[in-house]
C-alpha cells in the first residue's frame, strides 16, 4: 500500500508574548494519504505540543485552515501528503500564514478581523422583495438560480484575498465583493443602488486588478474573477 | 506559571447566546426580529458563526408543506416516533413538524438559496426512513440546497444575525454557567487570542453549543465538537438526558471519518466486505442497503468482528467496502459528483473504477440538555424549569428524536427551536431584571481547573490520553455494549480522569495557548464520555441507536428518557423522564399508530 513519506515542513513561528518570530524546521515521517492537518497534529502529538494552527471541519466545508504552502494559500485540511510531494516536486515545504490578518500565534490568523470586510458587503438580503403573491417561497427557475450559484459556494477561507495582488490595501477582497455580487444577481434583493454603491466604493470591485489569482486557488473552485468580471461590468 | 487568574471584564447584555450555530443564531435572529434594540452577544469557539459544524450539513431539512396534495405533517409525524423507537416526545414531534414548512418559508425569504424545481418551487427529494401513508412509500420531503442545506441554513441565520447587529465574539470558550439563586445570569468566558477571562451577565442566555461526538474514534463531528455545553451544565448541577443514544453514521470515509452521504446508497451503491459479498443482503433481506442507519452499523461491525473486514494500512483503521464501481456514468457525473470527490480528495480513490473504503462514524448525538417544548431548561426529576436558561439545537434534548434520530430531522430541529427558544426568551425579557454583579465565586471553576493544567508536573501525555480515549469508546460504548464493557470502560475512564491531572503542557501562556484550550478540551470528553457510559450501563434493553448486546430487544420497562446529574465528575445520580405519548392519549384518529409500537421497515 502507500508507503511513508520523510517530509520536512519548514513552519513560520511567533509567539505573542516575546514578540518572536522565527523559522523551525520538523521532520515528519508520514503515510502519503495523510493531510496536512494530519501531519501538524502528528507533530503536536510527536514533537512539540507548542505549535499552533487551525482547523474545524477538516473537510473543506469551513475554510478554517487556510495556509501558505510553498506560496500558495490552501485548505490544509484539503492538502494530502502524497499530491503535495507531486504537486510541489519536493519534500520539504515552506509553511506560512495567511498574510489577510494578523498572526496570533504560528499558523493562527485572526480571521476575526478578516471577517470585517465581508460584513461590510453584507451578505444578507437587505431589503427583500415582497412574498410572491402565491404565497410561501419566492418562485427562482433553476435557470436563474444557476447564473450565480457557484458564487454561493464560497466559505470566506481567505486563500483568494491571501493570493489577491490588491487586497492588503484598500480592496474589500474577492471573496467580500463576490459576496455583494451574488445579492445584486439574486431576484429578491431590491436594495440594488446601495449594493451599487458598495460595489463601486473607494474599496469596491474596481480595485481588482485583474490577475485571477482568486479563481486559480480558490479550494471551492469557484471562478472568482467571473463574478467580478461580472460586477465590473454591471451585468447581473 | 506567572499570571494570577482573573476575570478582566464584564459585559452586559439582554440575551447571551453560547454557541453561534444554526440553532443559536435561529434564536438570535427571532429574538432580534420580534425585539428592536434588544442586545445579543453571540459566541462561538470558531473565528466567525459561519464556520460552525451546521455548515457540514449536507442532506436536507425535513419539512411537509401543508398544501402538498400527497404528503401530511401526520405522516411525518408518524415516520419521527417510529424512528425514534418510541422514545422521543409526541407534543414535541407534533409542534416541530407542524412548524417545519413555514421555517423552510422562513429561510428561503431571508435569502437562502435552496435547489429548485422546473416550477421554481423548492426541490425536496427522499431520505431514509421518511415515507407517505404511514410507512407505504418514500416521500419527497427533504428541502435542500444541493449538498450543502447545512451551509444554506447557516449562512442565512449568520447573516439575519448580523443584518440586525448581534455582536458575535469568535475564538472564545463558554467554561461556567453563571447560577444566582436557582436563576442564570450570564456565564464566564475565555478568550483564546489575548487569553483573558470575561464575566457575560445577561437576562437570558440560551445555550446551544452543539454535537459531541469527538471522543469516538472516528466521528464526522468538527474538531471543536467535544462536549462543552454538556459538561458545563453538569458542573452546573443540571441533568442532561439520553446521552447514551449516540448516532452512528454507517458509511464514514476510512481516515478523516468524513460522510459519505446515503445519497449513494440511494442511487444504489452496495457494501461489501473482505470478499466482496453484498452482506447487508443477510442482515435485512428486504431493506438490504437502504435500511436504518443504527442497522447497517451494527451489521458493518459484526462482519469486521466476524474476521470479514479490511484494514486500511495508511490510516491503520478497520473497514469495508462500498461499491460505486456499477452505477451508471452519468450518476457519477451529475447526482453524487460532490460526495465522490471526497473519496478522490481524501483517501485517493477514484469511486468509478475502485471500491471505496467505509466505516462507521460517530456522527450525531441525541440526547442533550432536558428542556420542554419551549427550549426553557429542566433542572430535575419534576421538570422544574431553570429561569433565564435555555437550551436548543443538537446540545438539548426536548426531545424529538428519542434515541434514534431520522435523517434530516436534524436541521429541522435546530430551526425550529431555535424559533420556538428564541419567542420563549421574548417573552421572558418582558418581565426579567438585569443581573447586578457576577457572584464572587464567578471563574474560580475554571481557574481551579485551568491552574492544575498549568502546574501540572506529570509526564502524561495528552495525544496519548485522547487517543486512549477515542478507542476505548469507539471498543466499549459504540455500536455494540454489554455490561461488562461498560464497567471496563467506567473503570477506564477513571484512570484516564486522573490521568489527565497530570499532563504537562506545553507552554504556560495564556495567550492563543492551543494546548491548554485541548487539554480543556479533553477533560469535557471525559465528563460526557462518563455519562454516555453510565447511561448505557442503565438502559438494559436495546433501542434505537443503543444496543446492548446481553439485552438485545426492547423493553416497556425502559420507555422513560433517562436523566443524569453528574455535579462532580463520576458522581452518579440517576433519574428518569416520561416520554409524552400526548397523541396516543388524545385518542384522535390514527391514536393507535402511536402506541409503543414495533419498529419494523
């Protein structure tokens, strides 16, 4: 069957009480389908219960355990050893943190904060259509639906703003604005000038540059930069 | 160890809510819908609510429209007492399924992206155990959103949430219920990022923090799922209720114990073992590989015991197998796409051309914290009600899903308590009072527990007890007990208790300290590990998802919900609860469905 892997994981360290940071170096021999969020908890288990990192769901369904591997940001939960040997042609790796928000300790980001700029998109509806005067449900056909359902896809796991060339400064981020998109292109949203007005902000879709990193490491594959080619264009 | 241990901070709030998933933030969202103004603090163990474990949720969401001209919120009604092998409570299954639609109504206007029908209608499809006319046929009765409801369901609770400014705290852990003279006012917190400790009082609080299956060797449950809520309501000297009714899920995937929805066996996919043989077609002739879950995991366990099964060499775990391989390529392609990559992603296995490795994985629990019809918690035999606490979601038990839950009922559930908790706490603030002070004993459960973390000097190891503990579990109070494997895990629990005294952390900051929050962690797993057990030990009978193996059918002497109080740990109390069989008393037509009937598909 799968035979062990000898991978050298090359981690970004801080502690928050020195204000340290450094680079440290494991060891791991580890089954080739195993993940790498397996391998961190091997490394807690076997070497050294100190280093952090995060996850929840470990199933690609929360976007809690994005990182930086090797410079691409990634679901580590996602990653398994075996495809990140071919993936990456190598054994060693070079692991950091999301750069999206600041570093609480070693892998951990304060994904809190990220948080902020989808909420000032608003995910929500802000103004809902009035009920379909057959009553319940609003009637959507599967052929309306589908123009943006890829869109609703998206877990806010930070590894297309982390990829983003624009991002770090006065760009919601994709993830943010595909969230303002997806309610201008649902038919129960009538707040569509104040979405506009988001869209089109100081921070808004035209700060977008272009380069589809986004869609390239998005783990869901959603095509990111189809959403805000959309909403740069107005078509929704 | 440095810093002295102290409670930094008090906020104060009208409503706190203890864990930010779907249920909480259901009530969260009523409560700030139905109460302009009103002040609600959200917390949740995870960076934002939209990353809660409700998000995992793939399925569906149980709901009868009333004008369907074939199905009838009866027969759901019917379908969930039956389910739950005549254990859950008949006023509670009727509210719950009465209510079901006008949620999904509920949900889809506040912008929840459900799959459609040609129509534009809602798409609901078949799911386990949900049938037309009293067990005749499948009904289509499962709303969803592609295979991701839960995420559906999630993100529109976290955004009315937020649309109407509940202050959310991530990255935080709820360690005590705050109890003043018999009424709740609030609870302590820690914070993981700057590591302080933070005092909550609130008028009301509503606790609702989710599953508990992470003690089980392989369990579908979220990292964070470890039995938090739980252990601090016992600490809190309050029962909780029916823990040892714990769901297996029959086809976890080998490894990450991730789901491999019943979808695929709906499509048509078969189990095998070692030899390839379709065994499940000795276990239930008819219902072969689409019968109840409890079912197939017992008998996916008997063919692993019986020398039939595999083992996965990479994940060094037990297994069989389930069989993709002849279902038609446009299957593979269009309705099970997004299940199969799980397999492909995870384990490597292409489930077109190889067969795929499956066992059974700790998914769901179905007692909780005892609460009535209205989410207001029990504090005792008498069902005497706590003022100011209360419970919904997976963590509380009301109960309607006895000790054996249906597939899709679980959404439903939280969506409708979480209404039905949030209205009772409306009316509850009318007339509350703010709480004045946090008692002055207030923390010192935590710090004592999180100082003998601390200065613990003992050289255990907590990688070593954790995974002691999940086998022991997985071995002893799984899908398969006996008394004398309960006693043995009793008695292991015990040591693994007194050996979690003295695991040396790895660091004594208590700043974003991963290995004191697990260790924290580990001993909430041990508490409700006890319960479980010393539930076990006491229901001799066999129901539902509990199976005793020296009492292996069911019995009238055991139709009660069993309570446990446990205010220290292994000091047992046992009590009971009637299960409400209101329906069957109101002799109204179809009474005599709901009798103690068998459970037979």
């Amino acid at each position: 069957m799968s035979k062990p892997y000898t991978i050298t994981l090359a981690i970004n360290r801080y502690d928050p009480d020195t204000k340290l940071s450094w680079i440290q170096a494991y060891q791991v021999e580890a089954s080739g389908i195993l993940r790498f969020v397996d391998v961190l908890r091997k490394i807690n288990d076997e070497q050294d219960p100190t280093l952090a990192w995060a996850s929840s769901c470990e199933h690609a369904q929360c976007g809690s355990c994005g990182i930086i591997v090797n410079g691409k940001p990634l679901l580590a939960c996602e990653l398994l050893v075996r495809e990140a040997v071919q993936q990456f042609n190598t054994h060693t790796f070079r692991l950091r943190p999301l750069t999206i928000a600041p570093v609480l300790r070693d892998l951990v980001v304060d994904l809190e904060k990220a948080y902020d700029r989808v909420h000032e998109a608003k995910p929500y509806l802000i103004k809902p259509a009035p009920p379909c005067p057959e009553g319940d449900e609003y009637r959507i056909s599967p052929e309306t639906l589908e123009v943006y359902v890829e869109a609703t896809q998206c877990i806010n796991c930070f590894c297309c703003a982390t990829a983003c060339i624009s991002s770090h400064h006065h760009f919601l981020g994709p993830n943010a604005t595909m969230a303002n998109i997806v309610r201008l292109m649902d038919p129960r949203e009538t707040a569509k000038d104040e979405r506009m007005d988001i869209l089109c902000s100081e921070d808004g879709v035209y700060r977008c540059h272009t380069s589809k990193s986004c869609s390239f490491v998005c783990p869901k594959d959603i095509d990111v930069s189809h959403f805000l080619a959309l909403g740069k264009e107005g078509r929704f | 160890m440095g810093e002295k241990l102290t409670i930094d901070s008090t906020l104060r709030c009208d409503v706190l809510v203890i864990g930010a998933g779907g249920a909480g933030l259901r009530a969260a969202a009523h409560i700030a819908e139905q109460r302009p103004g009103t002040k609600i603090i959200a917390l949740t163990k995870v960076v934002s609510p939209q990353k809660s474990h409700t998000t995992t949720a793939q399925g569906g969401m149980a709901a009868v429209d009333p004008k369907d001209p074939e199905d009838r919120p009866i027969f759901h009604i019917f379908d969930t007492w039956k389910g739950s092998d005549c254990s859950a409570d008949q006023n509670v299954i009727k509210k719950i399924c009465d209510m079901g639609w006008e949620e999904v109504v509920w949900l889809e206007r506040h912008g929840m992206h459900f799959s459609r029908t040609e129509e534009k209608r809602i798409a609901k499809r078949p799911f386990g155990g949900h049938m037309l006319n009293f067990g005749e046929t499948k009904a289509f009765r499962a709303c969803y959103e592609a295979s991701r409801t839960g995420k559906g369901i999630m993100d529109t609770v976290w955004n009315e949430s937020l649309k109407y400014g509940v202050a959310f705290i991530g990255q935080c852990i709820a360690t005590e219920i705050l109890l003043k003279d018999g009424i709740c006012i609030g609870a302590v917190i820690f914070r993981f990022p700057e590591g302080k400790f933070m005092a909550i009082l609130a008028k009301a609080t509503i606790v609702a923090t989710g599953g508990n299956t992470r003690m089980y060797q392989v369990s579908s449950n979220c990292r964070g799922n470890t039995g938090d809520g739980l252990a601090i309501a016992l600490h809190a000297g309050l029962p909780v209720m029916d823990l040892e009714a714990v769901q297996f899920h029959p086809t976890g995937i080998v490894g990450p114990g991730i789901l491999a929805s019943e979808a695929l066996r709906g499509e048509g996919a078969i189990l095998r073992n070692k030899d390839e043989e379709p065994f499940m077609e000795r276990y239930a002739p008819t219902a072969k590989d689409l019968a109840p879950r409890d079912l197939i995991s017992r008998a996916i366990v008997q063919e692993m015991r019986q020398g039939r099964g595999l083992f996965h060499e990479g994940h060094n775990a037990p297994h069989v197998w389930l069989d993709l391989r002849h279902l038609p390529k446009e299957v593979h392609e269009k309705k099970i796409q997004e299940v199969c990559s799980f397999f492909k992603r995870f384990v490597g296995v292409d489930p077109e051309k190889d067969l795929c490795p499956v066992t059974p994985t700790a998914h769901y629990q179905m007692g909780g914290i005892p609460t009535n019809e209205f989410g207001e918690v029990q504090s005792d035999t008498q069902q005497a009600i706590v003022p100011g606490l209360f419970a919904c979601g997976e963590l509380a038990a009301a109960s309607l899903h006895g000790l054996n839950r249906l597939g899709t009922n679980s959404l439903l559930e939280l969506i409708t308590m979480g209404k039905v908790t949030g209205e009772r706490a409306v009316e509850y603030l009318k007339d509350a009072k703010d709480p004045e002070a946090p008692p002055p004993e207030a923390g010192h459960i935590v710090f004592d527990q999180f100082s003998t973390y601390l200065n613990a000097q003992g050289k255990e190891k907590y990688a070593q007890i954790r995974d002691t503990l999940r086998n022991l579990m997985m071995d002893k109070v799984g899908i398969f007990r006996t008394e004398k494997s309960l006693l043995e895990a009793i008695e292991s629990l015990r040591e693994l208790k007194e050996k979690a005294m003295h695991i040396t952390v790895g660091m004594t900051s208590l700043r974003a300290n991963q290995d004191l929050w697990q260790i924290w962690e580990l001993n909430n797993l041990i508490t409700v590990s006890m319960v479980i057990a010393q539930g076990a030990l006491a229901r001799k009978e066999s129901r539902g998802a509990h199976f005793r193996e020296d009492y292996p059918t069911r019995s009238n002497e055991f139709n009660y919900h069993t309570l446990v109080f446990m205010p220290e740990f292994d000091k047992i109390i046992l009590g009971k609860r009637p299960i409400d069989t209101s329906i069957f008393e109101a002799k109204g037509e179809h009474y005599e469905l709901f009798d103690y009937i068998k459970r037979e598909y």
